[in-house]
C-alpha cells in the first residue's frame, strides 16, 4: 500500500484527509470522492505538482490504476458487476481561462461548441448554471443525452451525468472539476463497435501562460466486434482528441 499524505483543509472547522501520493490512485480517489469538497481539495492539491513532475508523460498519455466495480458504487455509480475498467490521464494547454472554460464545457448547446457533438440536451438540471459560472454556487450538474460522430466508428447516443465543482486550494486559487458518470452501453449506429460504459475525472487549472492547464483522466469500456485490439484504443482515441477539443474550446471562447 502506497504511504498516505495527510492533508489538513481549514474552512471554520479543520478537515483532515489522507489522499494517495501516487498518480494513478489519487485520480480514482478524486473521482469516487467527487462529492466531498476536502477530498476535493486534497485530491488537487496532491495532482497540480505532479503535471510538473510528470509533465512530459502526461503530454503523450499516462496509464493509470483502472477503476473497480467496489469503487464505482462507492462514487454512487448505479453500474453492474464486471472486469476493472481501465484508465488513462493526460494533458492539454489551452488559451481560455478557467472561467472561460467553465462556460464553454457548460454551454447547454454543446454542438455549438464542438465539433464532435451532433446533437445534444440537457434533461435535468441539479443546481443554476448562472450561479455556479458567477462562483456565488459551488456546484453544478446536469442529466443530458448526446449524439456524438466517433469517425470511421459511426456515431454514438449517450445518455450521462456531468458535475461541476469549483476547488479553493490552500493558496486561494480556485481550479474547476468536473466528473462524467456514462454507465449505459451507447447506442450505436453500426455493429461494430460497442462503448459499454465510461467514466471521466477533470481539473482545469490556470497555468503559466495565462491560460488554463486541463489534466483529464478517462475509463473506457469498449469493444471492436471481431477483432482483436490493445484494451487501451479506446483510451488512446480519448487522448488523440483532447487536442481538438481544447482547439474548439479556446476557438468557442474567442467568439463568444
């Protein structure tokens, strides 16, 4: 067992946390303790001097511990008995601020956002988007369905979950993260292709050139029907896009 960090959080009480000191587990913890603003805050905390440390690694992709079925009910995850699902982290540089893009990664016409995104919709919402971009709320989350082009894969429906939080760190920075929760298979438009589940764990943090730092990690399960490939492509296609994404949402920030 890896040795724990004790964090200490003042915030008119004292909160004491112990989270991982190693990469791969601290994002697991960030993810299944998503709810818990101190372990919000020691997850962070234990993350932002690691993307340094780990800089070069996080650019290309960096395997990380997969994310169990105990794990995913304790993160209150409705998800079925099955294999771990494996994870990877990584990095991109973006233009926009952490405000900034707050308000494009909560945009309710996603499509108008990025280029990826066909259709979507927001069915349900937890919390007031206004409040939480003006930082007067904490929280926000919403229940939504999206329409997605996956390239020669044809295109996917997902119905899934994603929550907002905004972090004070012991500095008084405020970082953003945010947690996807897909635990339904996507319906597909062709045969070959299953997506069974995915998870996600982001923090978006300010960084040197002015604009923000994004440190995504993802869990995939996915399947090519009939044939046979690494269980880390879904993972890979996940990375290879990120660049774009941060292109569309810095391009998204510059029009608005």
């Amino acid at each position: 067992m890896n040795r724990l960090i004790p964090i200490v959080l003042f915030a008119g009480a004292c909160n004491v946390v112990d989270a991982p000191e190693n990469l791969e587990e601290l994002v697991v913890f960030g993810f299944v303790q998503f709810d818990d603003d101190p372990s919000g805050v020691a997850t962070a905390e234990g993350l932002l001097p690691l993307t340094d440390t780990l800089a070069e690694e996080l650019t290309t992709g960096f395997r990380v511990s997969a994310i169990t079925f105990d794990e995913l009910i304790e993160a209150g995850v409705p998800a079925e008995e099955g294999n771990p699902i494996v994870g990877v982290s990584a990095t991109v540089q973006m233009d926009s601020s952490v405000d900034d893009v707050a308000v494009a990664w909560s945009f309710p016409r996603m499509q108008e956002v990025l280029e990826v995104t066909l259709d979507f919709r927001i069915d349900a919402e937890d919390g007031e988007l206004d409040c939480f971009l003006s930082h007067e709320c904490d929280t926000y989350a919403y229940d939504g369905w999206r329409q997605n082009d996956i390239g020669f894969l044809g295109e996917s429906e997902q119905v899934f979950r994603r929550e907002y939080r905004w972090l004070t760190l012991e500095d008084d920075s405020v970082i953003l993260a945010t947690r996807d929760i897909v635990p339904e298979p996507a319906v597909m438009s062709g045969n070959v292709f299953r997506l069974n589940q995915q998870y996600s764990y982001t923090l978006i943090f300010p960084n040197e050139d002015g604009g923000s730092t994004r440190m995504d990690t993802f869990w995939v399960d996915a399947e090519v029907i009939g044939i046979e490939l690494p269980d880390y492509f879904a993972l890979d296609t996940a990375v290879n896009n990120m660049q774009n994404t941060a292109e569309q949402v810095d391009a998204f920030t510059e029009s608005q």
